[in-house]
C-alpha cells in the first residue's frame, strides 16, 4: 500500500489553519471546485472539480483545531496541525490502497497560497 506524506507551514495561527482545512468555502478555494464537508465524525464528504472527476467517502476521526481522519475513494487520509514557529504546519498522510490520480504538492501550495490572502 503506497503512502504519501506531504507538509506545508502556513503562515497562520493555528485558529485560522482550521478554517482553511475545515470550512467548505475554504476547501473551495485549494482542495476542489465544489466541497461537502463537515468535521464531525461519520459526515459524510464529497468533492468535485470541474474536469468532472468526483470523490466521495466519510470523516472518521475529528480531533478539534488538530486532526482529521477521512476515507475518500480507495484512500484513507490522515490532516495533522501542529505549532510552528513560522504559523502552522499542516502535514497531510495519505494511505492509498489503489491507483490514485490526487496530487498532493500543488494542493499545499494552493493551500499556502490561500492562507497568505487573509492570514487572520
């Protein structure tokens, strides 16, 4: 089973590091086109882009302003904050169990992108 680890630090508290993990207008704007998304346990998910391509699946685990754990697909991904002396680090793992087309570098970098255009 192939794992991907990424990490990116935000230069955001960690406050406003969960917003932009946790809050649909927010996934919109590095993740996907269109996002379902709640952080609670068993909330359903759904993301969409506009190539038409879709993913589906279910939040495990929530651990508030520091973890998510949700199935997507044929992966089970794990979002981790941490304090960093810069903002926020924000490490993504992702255990995939079959052929996956999701490219996690240009998300983060999206992701940072967004973060340094309302910081808090």
């Amino acid at each position: 089973m192939p794992v991907v680890n990424r990490e990116v630090v935000l230069p955001v508290p960690r406050e406003r590091a969960w917003e932009l993990i946790t809050e649909p207008s927010e996934l919109e704007g590095w993740l996907a086109d269109e996002v379902e998304f709640e952080p609670e346990e068993d909330a359903p998910l759904r993301v969409a882009w506009d190539s038409g391509e879709e993913r589906e699946g279910v939040v495990e685990e929530v651990a508030d302003g520091e973890r998510i754990v949700f199935r997507w697909g044929d992966s089970r991904v794990e979002w981790i904050l941490e304090d960093h002396p810069a903002g926020t680090r924000f490490l993504v793992t992702e255990h995939r169990y079959a052929a996956d087309t999701i490219t996690w570098g240009p998300r983060l970098m999206a992701l940072s992108g967004a973060s340094m255009l309302c910081p808090a």
